[in-house]
C-alpha cells in the first residue's frame, strides 16, 4: 500500500500499520481517530452553507462518508469541490446515529480504510466503555447456580431493574466476559448506578471472569441485539 502522508501526523502513522484482521493495530488507528481531525468532502454546497452535503459510499452494503487524513491527502487525491475540516468525534457523533461510517483516503491504493459506524459510536462514547468489534455472542457457559441466584436476588431487590438478559461476549481485543443486558424504570443516573451497584454486589462471587452491562433497548449495540432476540428475561 502506497502512503505518501505528513509524517508528523498521528493519524497517518497509524493508517500505515493497519492490516487484515490485525485489531490491535486498528485499535490504535481509532485512539488517534479521538484525538485528531479529518477533511471532509462536500459533494454539493459550500463549506458552513445550510445546503452542504457530505460525501458518500456503499461498501459491502454499508454507507460511508468519505475523508481525508490532512490537507496533503486532499490535494493528493485532486478533489475539485468543497472541504470541511472536523475533529473525528464531532463528525463521529453526526454520522453514527444515521449508520453512517467514514472512510479514510478512498484515494489510496488499495482503496484506503473504512470505519464503520459502531467504532465511531466507540469513538463518541468513549473506546474504554464500549467493546471493540467484531464480538462473539452466545449464551453464557458459568454454571453456577448461586452466583445466577444472588445476581437476579440483587437485582429484584434493586427495585429498577424490569428485565434483565444474559450473554457471553468474546470482543475482538481484550478478555471474554458476561454481559447483562437490562431494562430499567428510567434513565435517570440514579437508577442507573443502583443497577450498578446490584451487579457490582453479585460480581464479587466470580474469579476471574468480566461481567459488564449494557442497556437492553440500545438500538446499536450488536450484544443488546442479539438478547432481544435470541434471550428470555432471567429475573
């Protein structure tokens, strides 16, 4: 793959080490994602005007806005319309609702890199909180009856919980864990953390194993997903 960026850039460093099915070097492209820029293509309008539109491609099925790593890359690709420059999460936080990802240098050889939309939620909601893709999802195989009985005691007694899913997640990076998936009586914080703190009491009983949460309705997090459809209620 020929790369003919600005050295200096971060962003740039790290597009030149992603390869197939290497997610720790992805991984790393997506932290200086968080903390970098991208130029933008306009397809129609100028740059701020109310009518601009941004970009777009279909890879495989999957809608991508296309954008530049720096002001080099676009001069390199000849582009002849308008240009915005964005920092990567303010851009993120426009396309990923929309199930819009975003797609770096499509003028490069080899077609450049594509980041869909849920690494660019990941990006937004913070790479730390939300696992990195692709995952495996399939019923957990703990069988331990008190750990199941004290976790859904915890959680009835919590008084917020309305649903409560299970699954065993295997990321792409990182430690397979437990993920619960819940239905709460709100959104409020405080409802929140007292779900939180019902799993944290349960969780002391495992060794060695994760076990995180994440809300059952969410309508983009393929683990939520796959419990709405392939899972009961265990509370």
């Amino acid at each position: 793959m020929t790369f003919t960026g600005n050295p200096g850039n971060e962003v740039e460093h790290a597009l030149r080490q992603v390869a197939p099915q290497d997610y720790e070097a992805y991984e790393r492209l997506l932290e200086c994602l968080a903390r970098g820029h991208v130029w933008m293509l306009l397809w129609q309008g100028e740059p701020g005007s109310p009518d601009a539109q941004y970009g777009n491609m279909e890879v495989h099925g999957s809608r991508y806005a296309p954008a530049f790593t720096s002001e080099g890359q676009l001069h390199e690709s000849r582009w002849d319309r308008g240009w915005e420059v964005h920092a990567v999460r303010e851009i993120a936080a426009t396309l990923y609702p929309d199930q819009w990802g975003l797609w770096l240098n499509p003028h490069m050889q080899g077609g450049g890199v594509g980041v869909p939309y849920l690494d660019l939620r990941r990006i937004v909601g913070g790479l730390d909180k939300l696992m990195p893709g692709p995952v495996r999802v399939g019923e957990p195989a703990l069988d331990d009856s008190a750990f199941w009985a004290v976790l859904t005691a915890e959680l009835g007694a919590s008084g917020v919980v309305r649903a409560a899913h299970r699954a065993y997640v295997e990321p792409a990076l990182g430690a397979p864990r437990i993920v619960i998936g819940t239905r709460l009586a709100d959104n409020d914080p405080a409802t929140v953390d007292r779900m939180k703190q019902a799993m944290a009491r349960a969780a002391g009983m495992l060794q060695g194993i994760d076990i995180s949460s994440v809300a059952l309705d969410d309508p983009y997090d393929p683990v939520a997903k796959w419990m709405r459809e392939q899972t009961r209620s265990f509370l």
